[in-house]
C-alpha cells in the first residue's frame, strides 16, 4: 500500500495497486485537485500538478485511440 499526501490541501490517500509500478492520472478525494502521478516499484516517483484542459485533452485522446483501435484477429 502506497500513502500519497496531496501537495494542495495535505490530505493522505492510501492506494492499493495490484502491480508495482502505475503511471497517469490521480485526482485528491478532498480538494478534487488533478496530478499525474508514477509510481515504480511501490515508490512514488513522478508527481506534479495536472490542468483541467490537459486532463480533458488526454481523455480526447485516448478516446480517439479507443475509437480507431483496430480488433485483433483471432
């Protein structure tokens, strides 16, 4: 279990990972506030503020991934 304290308001969320290593998107409980985080190895590693508009952009972007993805053959 990883603790990670939000650099905004201070408040602590403990995270359980099924994998040791993450990377993307963390959003505090309390303040809402949006970071993209990596950790590698249960250790907290990358860790800074992320926008609103670069969040959104991301998710368009991963939609459109999504969307033209093509279906492996079997």
């Amino acid at each position: 279990m990883i603790a990670i304290n939000c650099s905004q308001c201070g408040a602590e969320t403990k995270l359980s990972l099924l994998n040791s290593n993450y990377k993307g998107t963390f959003r505090c409980w309390k303040c809402r506030r949006l970071f993209d985080i990596e950790i590698v190895n249960d250790e907290l590693g990358l860790y800074q503020p992320l926008s609103e508009e670069e969040f959104q952009r991301r998710q368009e972007v991963e939609a459109l991934k999504a969307k033209f993805k093509r279906p492996r053959k079997i």
